[in-house]
C-alpha cells in the first residue's frame, strides 16, 4: 500500500514538473516575443522622431537613443509652449494699446467736432 501511495506520489509530481516545464517553455516564448515587440517599438519610434536615424542602417536602436530623443522632442515642445505663451503675452500688450490708442483717437475726434 505504501509502495502505490508513493508510485501515485511520484506520477503526480511528474505531471506537476511536465506542467512547470510546459509553463517555463511559455514565458520564455511570452519573454522572447515581448522583446522582439520592444525593438520593434522602438525602431518605430526612432523612424518617427527621425526618419534618419533609424531604420535606414538596419541597426538596432538602443534604449538610450529612443530615451534621448523623446526628451528631445519633450524639449522642443515646451519651448514652443514658452514662445506661444510669450506671442500671446505680446499679442494681448498690442491689443491692449491699440484699443488705448483707438480710444484716444474718438476722444480727440470729439474734441475736434466740438472746437469746429
């Protein structure tokens, strides 16, 4: 009875192993296809932010390139944010005077019509 307890045992630890080895064989095949996808991703993203800079060669593009010029590209836009804030900033001063000197104009035209 023993000797069937440990056979049953032994056959279930053997399915269990079998499953492992089947799990492990999937995320390794899960882990390789993910990073093919991350490559992938990023040659598509350096294709994007630079044509040039990728694709072209047929070299892999590192982290560190992707990295950069997505900062780059960060850079550049809150530059162009300062400067349209600045433009607005501008724009509204010039208003601002031209309604001034609109308004200066109908008081001297009042003035005028009144001394004619």
């Amino acid at each position: 009875q023993v000797e069937e307890e440990l056979k049953a045992a032994c056959s279930q630890q053997a399915g269990q192993l079998r499953e492992m080895g089947h799990r492990e064989r999937l995320l390794c095949s899960d882990l390789q296809r993910a990073g093919e996808q991350l490559e992938s991703f990023k040659t598509r993203v350096m294709q994007v932010c630079s044509p040039s800079a990728a694709g072209s060669t047929g070299k892999s593009v590192t982290e560190q390139q992707v990295i950069e010029k997505v900062r780059q590209i960060f850079d550049e836009n809150q530059q162009s944010q300062e400067r349209e804030k600045s433009l607005q900033k501008e724009l509204s001063s010039r208003l601002a005077k031209e309604q001034k000197v609109s308004a200066d104009i109908e008081v001297f035209k009042n003035s005028l019509q009144k001394l004619q």
